[in-house]
C-alpha cells in the first residue's frame, strides 16, 4: 500500500514538474520578502507610512478621508482609492492591524504577481518552459524586487497591469475593462501604463487590418478580426479614463489634474544606465538573446517538407518539434506595444525636454517608476532567452511536452 501510495506520487510530480518548479519560485521569492514580516516595520522609504496613515484614518473613521494629509493638507484628496481601501477593508474584516496587513497584503500581491507574469507569458508563447524561465527572472530582478517589497499602490499596479493584458489578448473583455477600472483607482500611474499599452496594441492592430486588406480584399474575416480587435481595445481604456475622472470629479470637483503635487512637482527620477542595469544584469543579457529569438522565429521562412522525404522521416521531425514556443502574431503585437509604450513612458523627460519649459501637460513625472513596468515585459522576453540558449545546446527536454 505504501509502495503504491509513494508511486503515485512520483508519476503526479514527473507529470507535474513544473508546478513544483513554480512553486520552488515562489519559495525563493517568499524568502526573499522575510524581512517584511520579520521586522518591528514595513519597509519605510518611499512614502509608504503615508499610505499606512490613510488606512489607518479609514479605519478609525470608518469614511475614506476627502481632505488630503499629504503635501501640507488642507485641500480636496487627490488620491486614488483602490489600494488603500483593499488594505483598511482587509484590516478591519481581519482585525490585523494595518501596518501588519500592509506587509501581509505586499507578499500576497507579490506572489500574485509572479503567478500573473506566469500567466501572461504562457498565454504569450503556449509554452511553459517559457513561462517558468520569466517566473523566474521575475525573482532574480532586483529593480522588480525593490517594488514588490514595500507596501504602495504600484504593487497592486504591478498585478493588475498585465492581468488586464491579458484579458485583452484572451479578448475577454468584461474582465479587461473590470480589470481596467480597479487599475484606473489605484493610481495615476498605473492608468498611464496600462492605457498606452492597450492604445498601442490598438494602433498595431489597426495597421495589421490596413495591410490585410491592401494585400486582399476579398478575404474580409483576414482584416476584420484585427480590425475588431482594435475597436474593442478601445473599451478598456475608455472605461480606465472615465473612471479616473468619474473619482476626480467626486474627490475634487473637476477633472484638472494640472495643480495636483505630483503634476506640479514632477515627480520621478531619470532613467539612466545605472536603472539599466538594476533590472538584473542576467535579465539584461537574457533579454537580448530573448529579442533576436523572437525575431528569427517570426522572420524565418516556413519551410515545407521535401517532397522526398519518406513520410516516417516527417512523422519523427513533426515529433521531435511539436512543443516548440508558438508566437502569434498577436501576441507579438502586444510584446511591442508593451516594451515602447513603457520605454517611451520610462524616458518622457527626455522626449518633452524640447517642449517649452521641458514640459508638457502632466509630464516629465515617474519615469523611474515607468519602468518598472518596462522590466516586467522584458522578464517575459528574457524567459524567451533562456529557452532560446537551452534550445541551441540541444536540450532535448524542451522538445517534449511537460504531460503526457
């Protein structure tokens, strides 16, 4: 009985390796974040006991607060609410208090996160060599870490960006514009990234149907679906912008956001080579290998079998490839509008530095913390990468599927 008891439990995990594997991961990312809970406080830089006030004003009062405390106090709150109400309302349904449940909610929100980027690059690639290769990057970052280590709103950022995405590319789209709302309230930031994003992937989507139907009219379903694509994009990130003026209107009375401190500051530090190389020197150099991967996978002839070719020959290639990563086109269009959305986000000081007074509207603002955002999009590339290296040393193990 036992025999048989220890024998079915070595066939689950040699079929289901890979989820031991992700939660080896997880492992390593909850030692990494320890100290959250191992200390006498949260990590304390950045504004984090700002936060940490606001929930505890919420709890107390029972009433998110109208007047901001921060920046002087005294005038209509600017802030958006969603992260801060999903830490008072779990403190006062727990009756943990709120500075134990912002470290709790942190390394919960980190490994949803982990469990996310896992999701998207699966959904990216059909491949889950991939997705555990950029799971695991995503721990061996440390400008990824630095930002899931302190309670703040970009955590939860940090989850429901690509969450989102990824209901765009599933084209779910009543959990893309759910997820594109509660994105929208958890800060202005977060609505920036998540909306270049989806506008971009509009915009390449709409070129794919332009170039279609140049090439053939006569085949509508080929430039309809991207054309439809594009036009459902446009939901979520209506729906994000109208539920971010929605909240401003209520907390201010107007939709400026012109005299707000982080637009009259210009909040944000410039991004430099030093960032660069904060993102993980490994994630950086797996990146690279990652973009040329992606590259000759999607440029390369298709080659079609030689008419010689006896069919037993065919049937053993057919075999010996059938797990490799498939790219749609699609899930291209994303990869790019993802990286220059958030690349071009990370380095807005310097694109409206010729403006007047280097500035223009609400920018230069966060461009340090724009790219965080560009680094999870590059984890997923990096993932590309290893399993790219590993291909090319004939890792044998990557040509077969992780189940029967």
């Amino acid at each position: 009985m036992s025999k048989s008891i220890g024998d079915t439990l070595m066939s689950y995990m040699k079929k289901y390796w890979y989820v031991v594997a992700l939660l080896l991961i997880i492992a390593v990312a909850l030692w990494y974040r320890e100290g959250i809970i191992d200390s006498y406080v949260i990590p304390t830089y950045g504004n984090t006991m700002y936060h940490v006030g606001v929930e505890r004003l919420v709890v107390d009062t029972q009433h998110y607060p109208t007047q901001e405390i921060s920046y002087g106090g005294g005038f209509p709150n600017f802030y958006v609410p969603a992260y801060r109400l999903l830490i008072a309302s779990m403190s006062i349904v727990t009756g943990i208090d709120v500075m134990v449940m912002s470290g709790l909610m942190t390394i919960f929100l980190s490994v949803m996160i982990i469990l996310v980027m896992y999701l998207v690059a699966y959904k990216l690639t059909n491949n889950l060599y991939i997705a555990l290769f950029a799971a695991f990057f995503f721990v061996m970052s440390p400008e990824l870490t630095i930002y899931t280590i302190r309670p703040l709103p970009e955590v939860l950022g940090l989850f429901l960006v690509p969450l989102t995405l990824y209901f765009v590319i599933e084209e779910r789209w009543f959990f893309a514009i759910l997820g594109a709302i509660v994105t929208a309230l958890t800060h202005q930031m977060t609505l920036l990234v998540l909306f270049s994003a989806i506008v971009g992937y509009a915009i390449l989507q709409l070129i794919r149907a332009g170039w279609l139907y140049r090439k053939n009219k006569e085949q509508r379903d080929a430039f309809m679906k991207p054309l439809r694509t594009a036009l459902w994009c446009l939901a979520p990130a209506v729906v994000a912008c109208v539920a971010y003026a929605v909240w401003l209107i209520y907390s201010m009375g107007t939709i400026d956001i012109m005299g707000i401190a982080q637009v009259v500051n210009h909040e944000g530090n410039t991004v430099d080579p030093a960032l660069f190389l904060r993102m993980g020197i490994f994630v950086l150099i797996f990146c690279v290998i990652g973009l040329v991967f992606i590259g000759y996978t999607l440029l390369k002839p298709r080659r079609s079998p030689a008419p010689e070719a006896s069919a037993q020959t065919t049937q053993k290639a057919i075999k010996k490839n059938e797990y490799l990563p498939n790219i749609s086109v699609d899930s291209a269009l994303l990869i790019v509008a993802w990286s220059v959305s958030t690349l071009l986000l990370a380095f807005n000081d310097r694109i409206f530095y010729y403006f007047p007074n280097h500035a223009f509207l609400i920018f230069p603002n966060f461009m340090d913390r724009y790219f965080t955002f560009f680094v999870q999009i590059v984890v997923i590339i990096a993932g590309y990468g290893m399993y790219a290296l590993l291909s090319a040393l004939d890792l044998d193990v990557l040509r077969e599927k992780p189940w029967p």
